[in-house]
C-alpha cells in the first residue's frame, strides 16, 4: 500500500518542483538504510518537522560502498521499509555513489543528516563537505539533527550472519587490540613510505564469450564472441594499488618495443608513480588473454611475448640501478611472476640491496615446477599462496605453520603469510601463527586478490606495523579486489578505510 510513494528520481524532480511552486517547503534525506532501527525514525520524523514535505532517497545496491556482502537489504526493500513511514512523503532510489545528483535535481531547502555528520573532517570520502556545497548553492540550508544514534553497521555485525562465526570471532578480537581510529591512522600513516616495485609488467586481456555448447562433430566447445577488455596487470597493477596509500612509488620493469605499449602503460599508471624501464631487445611484452563466458569462468589462456632472450644487457641494468637505488626506497615490493623478467643474477641483487623486500613468487602455467621462492637468497617478509608455498619446501604433507617457519628461517625473514582462497590467510613469524579468516562473502573475479593482499601486507610490514595488523590489511584489499573484475582498478583507499569502518565499527 505503499508503492504510491516510491518514485523514479526524474519523476520526484517534478513532484518536488510542484512543492515548490505551491509554497511549500522541502526538506530532502538521503542515506543507505540498510537496516531501519529507532535511531533512523527518530531523524526522518525530526527532519519531517522542519518542512512541509519530507523527500528521502536512498542509495541503490551497486553503489553502497561499505564492503563485500553490503547492502544486506536490496534496495527495493529499503525504498519499501522508508515509504512505511507516515513522517515520510516520497522515496526515490538513486544510482549513484553520493547525493549530489539528487540534491542538484531536487534543489531542496533543506538538507537533513544526522549528528554523526556534523564534523565533516571524520567523513573518510570528503562527499558530506561536497553534499553541503551543492544545497548551499542551490539555495538551501543545511540542518543535522541530534537524536539518538545506533550504528547500522554494528547492529548488522552483531546479529546477521554477514560473516561466518570465525570472522565474527576474529574481528571482535582484532578491534579490541586495534580499534577502528587506531588501524585507520596507522594506515594513513604510510603516505610516507618511498616504494620501489620490482617485476614483469603483463597486459590482461578478457575476451568475453558466451557458450554455446559442443559443436556438432568432435569434442570442441564452442562460443559467441562478444567484447574484449584490456587491463594494465603483473607489476603495473600492484604498483597502482601501492600508490594509492603511498606518495613516491615507482616502478622497475620491461617493456617490449611494440608501438603503443610504453604509451598504454604510462596511461594506466597512477599519477604518483614513476616508471623506470627498460625495452627487451628480442622480446614483447608479455600478453596474457583469456577467453572468459557469461559468469566471468576461464574457459582457456592465451600466452604472447614475454621471453627474453639475450639477458646480459637486461641483467646489467636492473642490477646497476639496483645497486645505486634500491637503498633509498623504505620498502621495495617484488611480485615475481616468472616470466622471464628476473633472473637469479637479479633476484640476489635485490635481496642484496633492499632495505625491506617483500616478495611473492607466483607459480603459473609458463613455470610450474622451477619457480619458488628461494631463488632470493634474503627477504623479509614473503607472501606466498599454499601451492606456492609447499613447492618451495619441497613438501606436501608437512603443517602450513612448519613449512612457513622453514621458509622464514631459510630466507631470514621476519614472516610469511600464506594466502588460501576462501580460507583466508595464514600469519607465520617467530612465537606467532595466526589464522585470519577470509572477509569477502562475494567473489567476482579472483585474479589480482593476491597482488592486492601482497601490495598492502607487505607495505604496512615495510612500515614496521604488526604483523598480524598487516595481514588484515592485506586482507581486507584482497576482500575488496575480488569485487573487481581482473585489474580494471587498483583499490581505492576510501573503499578500503569504509570497509576497515563496517568491519571494526
């Protein structure tokens, strides 16, 4: 009986112009509302007696910004829930990420949020101070109310079952030790970490197909081409996702000559990152396509370029600018996929001349079996998945914990994280061993989650931040980056301080 109320954004433009006309006042609130609660009707009915007519838009699903498993009501039902309020006259859902779309097209006169909003300096996206901008511009006023607040976010927390028992168990005790205010300034804190990474630069390519079965004689399958998209993958995307918590990043790597690549590169990189390169003589580089169907499922990989052959020139320079650079930078993160990039002449100088090095060493289908991690002769923090891990020991029966602590003292490093998918990640450090469960409840694609949790592990690791704070770090950007589809974009640091927020509130 309610649907009379719920409105296209366009169509509530003309309701409210309408209002408008006739003398009356509008006062406009816009939030998720994902889990109504008294703290909410008590906002909506004060924001209600400030006006004539109360207008409340939410944000629709596919730009609630709070994390993996957010909003937990679909937004027909949250439109639904707000238009059962008598306080509430009209509801609108808006697709987009903030409300300045809807404030410049309804142009209220008042703009209503709750006291939590009141210091704009707390809000982590800067999208309040822009908000109270535009209503200020179109003429209004804005108003916060001071009615009793509870956090949705905790309330869902608490009693739905957003997380398994053991992410709830271990996010209650992770926030005792390091509380939300805590975690986020030791985050924001490594704006001041100098970052060198090291590794092959890779260009993804998604073929998207639909399929459409067995052809009629053999066994093949068979697809429907549909589009293809380029992603700046390998080094270039952990490098991007480093930049975004640091303020000098660069970039050692190879290119290929092949026209267009250094442009196409340089284009994909973050403005705060500093490509350092150098061209292969009698290579390309490389081109890793993949042929994936409706459901983002690999159904076969394409390898172009990549293999270097003539390796003095290339071996001269990395470890010269090595041996003159690598000590200046605090951190220097190596994702080696093994692609020829980094030869052990290589791999010794960077554990030579880095002054924290982190380092993932990747298995794939153009090294399995000969690449692993202790071809670097030293290294201080490994991130490595389990695979990765029981190759480099050799061993396939052993415990994760004995075959990490072996790696630790074979390396000499201070940890090692090992990643496992929908079990989450394995913490190993001398007297510590410590689970930390898998904080995503949605998985889109999982190429790039490990670069991800490696770019932000092993940077807080470099910082001198605890170890355990730094695999949840690293986590929680691998949670965020399995949103993504392949390396269309590096994590965003706001998205990554809301979902810290929704987490550890």
């Amino acid at each position: 009986m309610t649907q009379h109320k719920i409105h296209t954004l366009e169509d509530l433009a003309a309701i409210v112009a309408q209002q408008r006309q006739a003398g009356r006042r509008v006062v406009l609130c816009h939030g998720t509302f994902d889990l109504m609660h008294t703290g909410h009707i008590r906002h909506l009915q004060s924001a209600r007696q400030l006006g004539d007519v109360l207008v409340v838009t939410l944000t629709g699903d596919d730009f609630v910004r709070k994390g993996p498993g957010r909003p937990v009501f679909g937004e027909d039902l949250r439109a639904e829930s707000l238009a059962a309020l008598a306080c509430v006259d009209h509801v609108a859902i808006n697709q987009a990420e903030t409300a300045l779309n809807v404030i410049q097209s309804l142009a209220p006169s008042l703009y209503v949020k709750g006291s939590d909003y009141v210091d704009a300096s707390a809000d982590l996206s800067g999208n309040i101070a822009r908000e109270v901008a535009a209503v200020r511009a179109c003429g209004g006023d804005v108003h916060f109310t001071d009615e009793i607040t509870f956090s949705s976010t905790r309330l869902l927390n608490d009693h739905f079952d957003v997380f398994s028992p053991e992410a709830r168990a271990f996010l209650s005790d992770f926030k005792l030790q390091y509380p939300l205010e805590d975690f986020i300034q030791r985050v924001k804190a490594l704006k001041s970490q100098r970052v060198l990474v090291v590794g092959d630069a890779i260009i993804d390519e998604y073929h998207y197909v639909s399929t459409l079965g067995q052809t009629g004689k053999g066994n093949t399958l068979a697809v429907r081409y549909q589009s293809q998209e380029r992603f700046a993958g390998g080094a270039i995307a952990v490098a991007n996702h480093v930049a975004g918590f640091c303020q000098e990043v660069t970039l050692l790597t190879g290119l290929g000559r092949e026209a267009g690549t250094l442009e196409y590169v340089r284009e994909k990189l973050q403005p705060n990152v500093v490509l350092q390169h150098i061209e292969f003589a009698n290579a390309e580089t490389l081109i890793k396509r993949r042929f994936v169907d409706q459901d983002l499922q690999r159904l076969f990989e394409v390898y172009f370029g990549g293999m270097e052959s003539d390796r003095a020139a290339l071996d001269q320079y990395f470890c010269q600018w090595l041996a003159q650079n690598a000590a200046d930078f605090d951190c220097v993160v190596v994702p080696d996929f093994g692609n020829g990039l980094i030869s052990r002449e290589i791999a010794q100088a960077i554990s030579a001349h880095a002054h924290f090095l982190v380092v993932n060493t990747q298995i794939n289908s153009g090294n399995r079996g000969y690449h692993v991690i202790t071809r670097y002769p030293r290294a201080d923090f490994l991130c490595l998945n389990e695979p990765e891990a029981r190759l480099a020991a050799h061993d396939r029966q052993s415990s994760l914990e004995t075959i990490a602590s072996d790696l630790n003292q074979r390396l000499s490093a201070r940890a090692t994280a090992i990643t496992r998918g929908g079990q989450g990640a394995l913490l190993v450090a001398p007297g510590q061993a410590l689970s930390v469960p898998a904080l995503s409840s949605k998985v889109v694609d999982r190429i790039g989650a490990g670069d991800a949790f490696m770019s932000l592990a092993g940077l807080c690791m470099g910082a001198g931040l605890p170890a355990d704070l730094s695999v949840f770090a690293g986590s929680l950007a691998a949670a965020l980056d399995v949103q993504i589809v392949c390396n269309r974009e590096p994590v965003d640091p706001v998205l990554f301080f809301k979902y810290a927020t929704t987490l550890l509130k």
